[in-house]
C-alpha cells in the first residue's frame, strides 16, 4: 500500500487493494496494443468509435471528448486505424477546416465482432453472478465509475473553476 498521512482501518484495506486491482486492469486495457489480428480493436480504439456504429461521421474533436481522452491522442488512434482500413477522414462538408471520420466497411465489421464479443462476455460475467450480487453490481459499477472519473479529475479544490463538477458527488448507498 502507497505511505499516507490518512489512517486506514484494517478492514479498509481489502478494498483498497482490489480497487487497485480494478484500476490496472482499467489501464492495461486502455494501453493494449491489438494483436496481430487484423480485425481486432483494442478498448482505447473501440471506445473512439463507438459513437461512429450508427454509420454517421463525426468530428474528431467530438470522439475525443466523447471518449474522455485529448484530440491529439484520438488523431494517432485514429491515424493507425486508418492505416488498417478501419477508418476514413474527409473534410467536413459544414466546415472545410474539420474532419469527419466515419467507419469503412471492414471498420462497421471489425466494431459489430468487437461489440458483440465485449457484450458476451459481459453478460457471460453477469450470469455467473449469484443473485446477491446481480442485485448490487450496477449500482456498485456506476459508483465505481463516479469514483474513478472523480480520482482521475484529482481534488476540487486543485482544478479550474470550470472543472470542479467533474465527477459530481460520491454518494454511499447503505443497505
């Protein structure tokens, strides 16, 4: 456990370290490389195009903020995806200046295999759940994720005026 000036009860600590589990495994999977497989997206790729499924375009600033990540980081995705034909860009036709990205064909495939794997295996997960824990689990994963953005947005005080509401209030639910 990382030295703190916090006191940490013993019955804390189980928690601490399986959210520390939680967390590497968000950024193992964030940081994946893809395989050798052509048709495979990592979950940084599937996330960036998952607002493109419905076959419109979109500006690239739009997927980066809808995947929560910097432009310049959704452009050298999106520059290795259009590399493997997955994506194409075009300037906008509203804007000459923008881009819109839209899926290719093998894209629209590569993301519907992609989705439907990530989905079964999901609910694979779910069904093996005893019905305690089906009960608790989507509460407890949207808490979780309350907690990350808020964790990755650091204290309130330290960020701009305009950033403070981040991540909204960490509400704990008793039973």
């Amino acid at each position: 456990m990382p030295v703190t000036d916090v006191e940490i009860s013993a019955d804390v600590v189980p928690f601490l370290e399986a959210f520390d589990t939680l967390a590497g495994a968000v950024r193992r999977a964030r940081g994946a490389v893809a395989q050798d497989l052509p048709d495979r997206l990592t979950l940084s790729q599937y996330s960036l195009l998952q607002p493109l499924a419905s076959g419109a375009g979109a500006r690239v600033s739009d997927l980066a903020s809808d995947a929560g990540i910097a432009p310049s980081t959704a452009s050298r995705i999106l520059d290795a995806l259009e590399r493997r034909d997955i994506v194409r860009r075009s300037r906008s036709p509203e804007d000459r200046r923008g881009v819109v990205v839209s899926l290719t064909v093998s894209g629209q495939e590569a993301l519907r295999r992609q989705d439907a794997w990530m989905r079964a295996r999901q609910v694979a997960f779910f069904d093996g759940l005893p019905a305690h824990e089906r009960e608790a689990v989507s509460d407890l994963l949207v808490r979780l994720a309350a907690l990350i953005d808020e964790l990755g947005a650091g204290p309130a005080e330290e960020r701009p005026p305009d950033r403070r509401a981040v991540a909204g209030p960490l509400t704990v639910r008793g039973d």
